[in-house]
C-alpha cells in the first residue's frame, strides 16, 4: 500500500537540504529510476513509511530498507546487507567503516528495469533474513583518539561534550578525523569553534 508521505517525498524531495521543492533537489534527478524501484517495492509483503525523510520499507515494523537519492546515483539501502548473499556482485558499502548497510545503487530508469529480477532477489533475501531474525556480529571498532585541542574543549564545555558523546560512532569520528587533518593546532581550535553549533544541534559533520 502506498504512503502518502512517499508521494510527497517524490513530488516535493526529501527536505534534507535548502534544494527542497526546487528542481536542483536529488530526488528529481533521479525521478524515474525511483518511481520504478518503488512499484518493484510495493509489490512486496514490506510496508511503505518514510524515516529520516527518506522512503523506507518494513516488515512487522523493522527497517529492512530504505530508498536514497544521492548526488551521482540513486540507491536501496539493505540495512542487514552484509547478511545478503551477492551472487551478482553488486552490493556496495556505502563507507569503508560500514559493517552492516549494503547498496544497490543505479542512475537510470533502464538499469532498474534490467535488473528487476535481481533486485527482488535482493529484496527476497533481505525479508527471509529479517523474518529469521538474523544480526550482523559488528566486529569491535578501536576507541577513538580525540586531538588534544578537542579534549580540552570538551572538558571546558559540559553541555558540547555531552551533544558530542550522544553523536552516532560514524558522527564522532568524522569530527576527530575533521580535527585531526591539520599540522598546526591554532587551525584544529578553530575547526572545533566553527563545528560546535553543528555538534551543539546533533548533526554530523556533513549533515545540513
């Protein structure tokens, strides 16, 4: 069944950056491939809702995947996707740190319709391991090295340090690897000074 709110999200775009309801937002340039993974998606046991302004797809109210538009292609995101078995080999991490979420990813309309039997293969798999109830075993990530100039500001500023510490593990380290690029330490002050109402508010280091 369709969701109004995904109607919208394809009418209007996702309302994640200052494009919104303009034609320069991702979501209008990728219309057409969007539109027919959607149909594909829809003739699914999975439920149509929209989380992080995104189109999303459930089952028994779990997130199996969800429906993106990026700058240089359009994608399904397999929230279990390490778990997939990629016989074609077409699965991508979306980052180098990714453990878990897997991508499809396509940029036009006619690489959907190709590759329709596939992506409901996909799709198959990813509902069978959500109904077995099947985890990813994240392996242990080292504990993060925070630069000297960020620690001491944090141990200055209990309200940030508590904004930063309730960030996602991705979140936190793109900041300490943000603060850590530079040689000189005025120039990592003045980073954390420039990100701290952007932490202070929950967002990422690319989050707008």
């Amino acid at each position: 069944m369709t969701n109004q709110k995904v109607d919208t999200y394809l009418a209007e775009g996702c309302g994640r950056c200052s494009y919104w309801r303009t034609p320069k937002c991702k979501v209008h340039s990728w219309a057409e491939p969007l539109e027919k993974l959607r149909i594909i998606l829809l003739d699914t046991e999975l439920a149509e809702d929209l989380k992080w302004k995104q189109p999303c797809y459930t089952l028994n109210g779990n997130n199996v995947l969800i429906m993106s538009a990026f700058k240089e292609f359009c994608s399904l995101n397999f929230f279990k996707g390490a778990l997939l078995k990629d016989a074609h080999n077409l699965l991508v991490a979306p980052g180098e740190n990714s453990q878990a979420m897997r991508q499809l990813r396509f940029t036009d309309a006619q690489q959907v319709a190709e590759q329709e039997a596939v992506i409901r293969e996909y799709i198959k798999q990813a509902i069978e391991i959500e109904k077995q109830g099947l985890k990813v075993e994240f392996k242990e990530k080292k504990e993060l090295e925070l630069p000297e100039e960020l620690e001491q500001r944090l141990a200055e500023d209990a309200k940030l340090k508590v904004a930063f510490e309730a960030l996602t593990p991705g979140r936190q380290r793109g900041y300490v690897l943000f603060f850590s690029q530079p040689k000189q330490s005025q120039t990592r002050h003045t980073r954390i000074e420039k990100c701290t109402p952007q932490i202070l508010q929950g967002k990422g280091l690319h989050d707008r």
